[in-house]
C-alpha cells in the first residue's frame, strides 16, 4: 500500500502541484481512507519529501540506463532530455517552482541531489566527447558541468521563463543546442547538425 499511496501521490503533484493536493485527495484517488496514509507517512511533508526523491531515484536510473548504451555523448544528451520530458509529461504547473515556494528544506535537499547526479553524468558525457574528438579538447569539463547544471536549473524558473511566452520542450533543446555549440569540434559540429536536421523533419512536415 506504501508503494501505491507515493505512486499515485506523485501522479497527482506532477500534475496538480505539491500545494494543490490535500491527504484527501490522494485517499480519494486511491480509494482508501486518510487514516490509511497517515498509517505510512506522518503528515504531508514526509509525503511530499518521499515522493520528491522518489521521482528523482526514478529518474536517475533512467539515466544511467541511457548513459550505458550511448553512441554518443550528444545523442545521449538529447535521449536525456526525452527520457525526462516523457516521466514528467504530466507535469503542468511546475512542481519544483511549488516545492521550492512550500517546501524550502526539501527543495534545497533536491537540488543537492540533483547536482551529484547531474554533475557526475556530465563530466562522464564530456570526456566521452573529448576521447572520441567531438568535444573540444580544452575545456574545463569540471567548469562546462557546473555551467551546464545551472542552465538546466534556471531555464525552468518560471519566473525568468514564463510558461505563457515559452514551451518546455523549446526551451531543453534550444539551451542543448546553445551548451553543445559551445564545445563541439567540427566533427561534433557536423554530428549536431545532421541530428538536429533529422530530429526536425518529421515536425516540419
């Protein structure tokens, strides 16, 4: 019952947000009683906390599973952001910008997290790039991984980017492209051409 009760509670935060779903509505979705929940979590915030890390354990395995079978790292980039895009595809109202307004402490732990995460699998794709001559060979991989993590970070804060003016689709490939520009070689440059002309047919006709 756990298991269910932080499944179906991290359906409806992903799609109503952290501060719109009450203990009542998860009971009511899952069809039990409130008493039931508080059996498994103490209250909202130990709730909210496990489902927080439960989506990014989700996620993070995700891309693991990706990084193992890259071709390469800017395929891999992009597979990423695909992967994520689609687990969070219920996500309409911008739940981080929720957690970080409701749940300060718990927001703080995430980005934490989030950075280890992201941090490591960057620096990995970047010397990727660098040993098969598609990325430049004199960045700073652990200044370019920082860099990149900021830039994912802050293109969804609505407050910078309203959701109105800009899609979120738009905005990850457009900061890929803006990132990957930057540290391509010519070969990497080509590479990134061809698959962004390859990716973009289909949606243009």
């Amino acid at each position: 019952m756990r298991e269910k009760i932080i499944s179906k509670s991290e359906e409806l935060f992903l799609s109503l947000g952290f501060k719109s779903v009450t203990m009542d509505d998860i009971a009511n979705a899952i069809g039990i009683s409130k008493k039931t929940i508080y059996t498994h979590f103490s209250n909202k915030t130990e709730l909210v906390e496990v489902v927080t890390f439960s989506i990014l354990d989700h996620i993070s395995e995700g891309i693991d599973k990706i990084n193992a079978a890259s071709i390469n790292p800017i395929e891999e980039l992009y597979d990423i952001k695909m992967f994520v895009m689609n687990y969070l595809k219920n996500e309409r109202v911008s739940p981080q910008h929720q957690l970080k307004k409701y749940y300060p402490q718990i927001y703080v732990r995430l980005k934490i997290k989030q950075f280890e995460k992201m941090h490591s699998s960057v620096e990995n794709s970047l010397k990727m790039g660098m040993d098969t001559g598609l990325f430049r060979p004199d960045i700073n991989i652990d200044f370019i991984s920082r860099m990149y993590f900021n830039g994912m970070t802050g293109i969804r804060d609505i407050s910078i980017f309203p959701e109105e003016l800009f899609d979120k689709n738009y905005l990850f490939e457009s900061y890929l492209e803006y990132h990957l520009r930057a540290i391509v070689t010519k070969t990497g440059l080509n590479l990134l051409n061809n698959y962004i002309k390859s990716n973009l047919t289909p949606n243009a006709s």
